[in-house]
C-alpha cells in the first residue's frame, strides 16, 4: 500500500501546509503540482526522498513540467495542467497520460477538485489550497495493488 499526499496551487499559503503536518510525516508520497512551486521548498527539504515538485503557470523558476511516479506497479503521470488545456476538458491530458502508460493522472490548475475516469484514466485534481479560495482541498491518494481510491479532504 503507497499513500500519495496531492497538492495544487498553494499561491503562497504556507498555514494550509502546516495544518497537514502529521499527515505529510506519516505518507508515503507528496506531490506537489504547481503554482507555486516555491512553496513546495520547505516539503523537499524535510521530505527530500518523497517530494515531487511540478511546475505550474505561475512557476518561473523550480519545479518539473511532468512526472511519472511508480506506486505499487501502477504509473501515475502528474503535470500541472496547463499545458493540457485542462480548463477546456481533460481528453489531451488522459492522452498524455496514455503515452506514458500510465492509467493515473494527476493535475491542478483548475482550482476546482475533481475525480473522474477518461478512456481508462483516472484523473484526479486535488483543487486548491489559496487563501482566497471558497474551499482549500488536497488529495489524499492510496494505492493498493491495482485498486487507487482518491479522496478530495476539505480543510476547512
């Protein structure tokens, strides 16, 4: 079993972090998909073995435009979005995903959580955790064997 923490567009709140402290220490996994990708810094220097950073629009310097992360023989493809037209609808990043031969891809950029299939991919968006935003959420993703359960944590 891999526990997979996923984060989006932080924009600078780093108290939305902090309040996930217990739960960053005990998972596997973090990933972090951009916007900003400076805030991810303090998560890859305390978890330097767990931390994948991406790149998002508003990341001009730091961070991976995409990833594939291994969990439990099941590759996930991660991006920030952006550069799928993901505000427009996922079919380009579930093709991405497919090129990779993964059946996982996880994205931000959207501000707005989501989980749903798309020709055989599961895309999951942990939405935001802005300051500004209605809801803060994160994704808290498991993975066992060829079973991945996604669930989208409201921290307020």
């Amino acid at each position: 079993m891999k526990t997979i923490v996923v984060l989006s567009d932080t924009h600078g709140n780093l108290q939305s972090l902090q309040k996930l402290a217990q739960v960053l220490d005990e998972c596997d996994c973090i990933v972090h998909l951009g916007d900003m990708a400076g805030d991810a810094r303090s998560l890859t220097r305390a978890y330097p073995e767990k931390t994948y950073v991406l790149a998002g629009n508003n990341d001009f310097c730091g961070g991976m435009d995409d990833a594939v992360i291994e969990a439990e023989g099941r590759r996930i493809f991660a991006c920030h979005g952006h550069r799928y037209g993901v505000k427009s609808g996922t079919a380009r990043l579930a093709a991405a995903a497919k090129e990779h031969l993964c059946d996982i891809a996880l994205y931000g950029h959207t501000h707005e959580p989501d989980v749903h299939e798309e020709d055989g991919v599961l895309l999951i968006n942990p939405g935001c955790m802005t300051r500004y935003s209605v809801r803060q959420t994160y994704c808290y993703l498991v993975v066992v064997g060829k079973k991945a359960v996604a669930t989208i944590v409201d921290l307020r």
